[in-house]
C-alpha cells in the first residue's frame, strides 16, 4: 500500500473513532474530509501508518497481541513525534502525553491501530 493510501487509511479511521467516541458534536477540523486535510497532516498520518504497519511487520504479527491501551500509546507516539517535525512551537494539546489526552482520542487512536492491522 503507498503511503496516501495509508494515510487515506489513517485518516478514515480517525474520522470513524471520533464519530464513535467523542462526547457530543466534533470540532469541524477533527472531521475535515480527505480532500479538505492539509498537506502536513496527510503526510503526518501517511508517517504514522508507516510506522505502525512497519512495527506490526517486525513482530510478525504478534502485535495483535498487545491490548488496545498499548496500541493507542503506541499511535499517539508517534503522532507526537509528527507534531514536532511539522511544528516549531506545537500547541501543547497536540504533544500531550498519552495519559493526558481525553478518552475519545484514547480511544481513536486504539482504533486506527486495529484499522492498520487490517489494512
């Protein structure tokens, strides 16, 4: 798969989880349609999905086997270390540590996790 293609990936997954879990109405900016996600965050989430599927591959397989908190803190990582390649000064929401981030996003990024593995 390239990496739009994971990106596409990443990024569908994304929407899906904060439909599913975020409390109440989303921010516009959490739901932005692919055609409508700036360029930093496409290549961010195409880094990202690389990453997973790349770590995924080197366990082979066997990452399955890790429970769904271990696989969010694993995404929100590497989200992390995107927001700092793509941003000076980023805003400390976008680089909180995975306990400080709120549930729903928790979440999310358990489920694009999985989406990855299924990919």
């Amino acid at each position: 798969m390239s990496q739009t293609e994971g990106a596409r990936v990443f990024r569908e997954a994304w929407i899906e989880g904060v439909h599913q879990h975020f409390p109440g109405e989303p921010k516009a900016g959490y739901v932005t349609p692919w055609d409508d996600t700036p360029q930093w965050e496409r290549e961010a989430a195409g880094s990202v999905y690389d990453q997973v599927r790349q770590f995924i591959e080197i366990s082979g397989g066997h990452a399955s086997r890790l429970s769904r908190e271990q696989k969010s803190r694993f995404v929100a990582t590497c989200w992390t270390a995107q927001m700092f390649k793509h941003f000076e000064d980023p805003k400390p929401g976008y680089v909180a540590d995975w306990p400080d981030l709120p549930k729903w996003q928790q979440e999310t990024d358990a489920d694009i996790f999985e989406a990855i593995e299924k990919a």
